[in-house]
C-alpha cells in the first residue's frame, strides 16, 4: 500500500499554481462554477465519466494496474 502511495506522490504535479488560480478564482468570482477541472487527468476523469461501469472496470484493470506493479 506504502509504494502505491509513493508511486502516486512520484506522478503528481509540481503545477500547483494551476488549483491555486482555480480557488482564487471561485473565490473571487461573482458566478462560480459548480465544479472547476484543473489538469489534464481531471478532464480525463470526466470524460470516463460517460463509460459504462464495466468498461471502466476493465480500462482500470488491464491499463491502470500493470502500470502500479
């Protein structure tokens, strides 16, 4: 569980200024939106969305899995 985590910490951005901007700006907005996407593995995300659960299942098992060996 310990690499798994380490391994997820490895991948992450170092563009924190991009969720820093996203925040400030719905706190500054006058119209904020529901939900703001900041990155390009959030838009992924919502794009898998759309999927069938069972599509999706597959997708983690076979892609997602062998990449955290």
């Amino acid at each position: 569980m310990i690499k798994i985590f380490h391994k997820g910490l490895v991948m992450c951005s170092s563009n924190t200024y991009k969720v820093v901007n996203a925040v400030v700006d719905a706190l500054m907005s006058n119209n904020p939106q529901t939900r703001y996407q900041v990155g390009l593995d959030s838009k992924l995300l919502t794009l898998l969305a759309l999927f069938p659960s069972s599509g999706l299942d597959m997708f983690f098992q076979r892609f997602l899995m062998k990449n955290l060996k």
